[in-house]
C-alpha cells in the first residue's frame, strides 16, 4: 500500500471521536494506530526535515502575506516558488511509496460508526478502506 495512504488513515482516525464505540471497536482502532504510528511520524519527520531544508530567507513572510490575503511581488512569487515546487514534488513522490505494513483490522461497521460519529462525508471510506 502508499505510504499517503497510511497517513492519512493515522491522521483521520487520531483525530476522531470514539465516544460511540464499544470498548472493542475503540480497542481495535488504537491497534490500528499503533500499528501505523511509526510510519506516520517518519512521514512528519520527512515533512519537517524537508521544509526546514528547502526554506528560503524570507519564505516566513511570504507564507504569512498569503494567510492573511495580501498580495505578492513578483520576487516573492518567484522566492515561494522556489521552495513549494520542490517541496511538493518530493512530498508526493513520498506519498506514492509502496511500503509493507500490517494493520490490524477495523470493522466496516466500526469504521461507518466513526464516520457517522465525526460527520465525515463517506469518501473517508476509503482512506480507510485497507483497514477493514
């Protein structure tokens, strides 16, 4: 399976509510976490070790100019370019990684009781359709 796969199936269910979930079904999504946690933090690690290596001198600034709807000068499009092209690039040439991982299994009941308990829209299915 990908390795953005993984990710994202730790990420959802690390964020999700379980109030719902029987003692078992929450047993069997913390197995499932574990299982998937090392690789996960590997990928943020990846992530961090990247964006600090790649981090242009003003890349801080521009960043911020962008959340707060400002516009950029030519050099600060060109400057941010720099960086996220790359970035991005070797994020998802990551992210396609085929790894070998076991997971334990989370039922397909257990799996549609989260998504009706976090309001996921059922695409999430299939983030976490290797679980079940």
């Amino acid at each position: 399976m990908k390795l953005g796969q993984i990710v994202d199936a730790y990420k959802a269910l690390d964020e999700a509510t379980v109030k719902e979930l029987s003692f078992d079904e929450r047993m069997a999504v913390v197995n499932a976490m574990s299982a998937m946690r090392a690789t996960a933090t590997d990928f943020d690690m990846f992530l961090k070790s990247l964006r600090d290596k790649f981090k242009t001198p003003n890349l801080e600034e521009i960043v911020s100019k962008i959340q707060m709807g400002k516009g950029l000068t030519e050099a600060e499009v060109s400057e941010f370019m720099v960086y996220n092209t790359p970035v991005n690039k070797a994020v998802n040439a990551e992210r396609e990684k085929e790894i070998s991982i076991e997971v334990p299994k989370i039922s397909r009941d257990t799996i549609l009781k989260l998504i009706g308990e976090n309001g996921w829209k059922m695409k999430m299915m299939e983030v976490l359709d290797f679980c079940s």
